[in-house]
C-alpha cells in the first residue's frame, strides 16, 4: 500500500481524489486543517503528500517549506487551483517535487505519484520520529524539534533501536546483546543505565522514552 497524505480543505475534491487512488492500491489520508496534517506528520511520515495552496489556517507553501525542513526526500505535490506562472515559480521554490493546476485528470495525478516515489525510493524507512525526537537513517541523524542532536555510536544505536521498536517494551538483556556483546564488547548492566542517561540528557529527558522498571525500556508516542 502506497501511504499518501492529502491536505485539501474542499471535501468533495478529498472524497474523489481519495476514492481514486484507493482503488490504486493507495492509502490516502485526508486532513482539513495544516495543523492537524503537521500533527500528523510528527507521529508518522508517509510515502508522499498532496497539499492544496489555500487552507483555512494558513498557506500550503508554509506547510510545505515545514515538510521540506524535515524529510528532505519526502516527494510533494501541489494540487491547487493558482495556475499563475508565479504561483507555480513559488511551489517549486518552496519545496514541490511537482504542481497540478485544478482541474486536473486523475490518472495523470496517479501517474506522478509513482514517478516521485520511484525516484524517491522507500522514505517512510529512511524517517523514524516519536513525539518530536526525529532520527534520520540516511544520514545518520539525530533532531529534538529543530535543534540537530551529535550523539556517540552507543548512543545513537540505543536510540535506533528503541525507536524501531516504537510501542514495545525492549529487554535490557536484548539491548545488550544486540548493541554490545554481538560486537564482542562485553560489558556490564551498568553500561546501559549510564548510555540511557546520557541520551535522555542530549534528547533534553523526553516524556516518550520509558523505563520498565526490572525490565526494560520504550519509546512511545505521548503528545
């Protein structure tokens, strides 16, 4: 299932575009508001967005540059009536992969999705994110909000792996096994507690990374 997120105040347009793409193997959720799209997006990172130009509390070019600012290879189209040549200069320059003019033919709008994702490969993968820790696999790269984050290995391979893990419980004895004695680096439980502490400190401690106690830890999404 292709995972697409689409930001269109207009719900009969929503409805047709939805309806279509889902009988294209396609999984389309629809938000009314940036905000709850920007909600969204911080709990989970689809495949690819759609994203009108006028919305009811603000402009698609903001929400645009806000994606844009976090998944860099995230591929995003404009669909929107402003059919202007300057209109469609500041949809690029603001980040769209691609800009369709309303009305547009439905087959056609399928078709460029799958040519962003094909050029994009799998994004949702590369973007692992709870509440507003974000880790880039790609690049290796860690974000508290906006703020970049410079762990050590030990660290940021605790992180990773936690993070994967998003919703479950994670044995102390799984994480050193997988994070420590599989590299032959033998070490003590108190090894982990001080590598947690650590984390938490860099990440400012947050609320979505849990201590089980006697058990293990998880990260799970709180906002």
């Amino acid at each position: 299932m292709i995972d697409i997120y689409y930001v269109e105040d207009d719900e009969n347009i929503a409805r047709i575009v939805k309806e279509y793409l889902e009988q294209r193997s396609c999984r389309v959720s629809v938000f009314h508001t940036i905000a709850a799209a920007q909600k969204a997006f911080e709990g989970h990172v689809p495949a690819a967005a759609l994203v009108d130009w006028n919305m009811p509390d603000g402009r698609g070019d903001s929400l645009c540059r806000w994606i844009r600012s976090r998944w860099k290879e995230l591929p995003l189209i404009f669909l929107t009536v402003r059919g202007d040549s300057r209109d469609i200069v500041s949809g690029f320059e603001n980040g769209a992969d691609d800009y369709v003019v309303k009305p547009f033919e439905l087959e056609v709008l399928y078709s460029r999705v799958r040519a962003l994702l094909r050029r994009a490969g799998n994004v949702p993968e590369q973007y692992l994110s709870c509440d507003s820790v974000r880790l880039d696999q790609n690049r290796m790269m860690v974000f508290c909000g906006e703020e970049e984050i410079t762990l050590s290995q030990s660290e940021y391979q605790l992180l990773l792996l936690l993070i994967r893990n998003k919703g479950k419980t994670v044995t102390r004895e799984r994480i050193l096994q997988q994070l420590w004695d599989s590299n032959g680096s033998y070490v003590n439980d108190n090894t982990l507690t001080v590598t947690m502490k650590r984390l938490r400190e860099k990440l400012h401690n947050p609320s979505c990374i849990k201590t089980i106690r006697s058990f293990g830890y998880r990260m799970e999404d709180t906002l």
